[in-house]
C-alpha cells in the first residue's frame, strides 16, 4: 500500500496521533507500534499510536514515506503520505 494518512486533533498535538484504518499493511502498522480499535458507534476500525505526529513522521520517512500534502480539516490535522513502489 503506496499510501498512508496520519491524522490528529489539533488540541492533541502532543499524542495520540491516528495512523491507518482497517485496511492498513499490518507491517508498517507493527513498524509503527500501532494498535487497532473501534470507537463504540462506529463501524470501523482505526490504528492509532500514542506518540506526537512528528515522531511518526519521522519513522515514516526512515522507511520510505514521503510527506504529498498536508491540511487542516476543523480541528484535525492531516498528512497524505506516499512511498514509491519497490
């Protein structure tokens, strides 16, 4: 999967930063120290880990990702990454 959006809540900035959904490569969500969840009331899972964006930011990149964009949506903070195919 070539691309990956990580997102947080601006009041949140610190941690916990949302990392993939469901459909997510369980390795780069492992890679991460992601764990999946499911909010009661919706029906969909999310993988979030506890550290601040940046830090997941800078792992992405170790592994190859590179940050396409970046935006503001309300309260949340969101980054489109992209990793080119091997």
């Amino acid at each position: 999967m070539p691309y990956i959006l990580i997102s947080t809540q601006i009041r949140l900035e610190t941690g916990p930063t949302n990392v993939g959904d469901e459909f997510s490569d369980p390795a780069v969500m492992n890679y991460l120290g992601a764990r999946k969840t499911t909010v009661l009331g919706n029906n969909f899972s999310e993988y979030h880990v506890e550290e601040p964006p940046r830090l997941v930011l800078d792992k992405l990149e170790k592994i190859g990702f590179r940050v396409l964009s970046m935006t503001g949506v309300g309260q949340t903070l969101v980054w489109c990454l992209h990793k080119e195919a091997e």
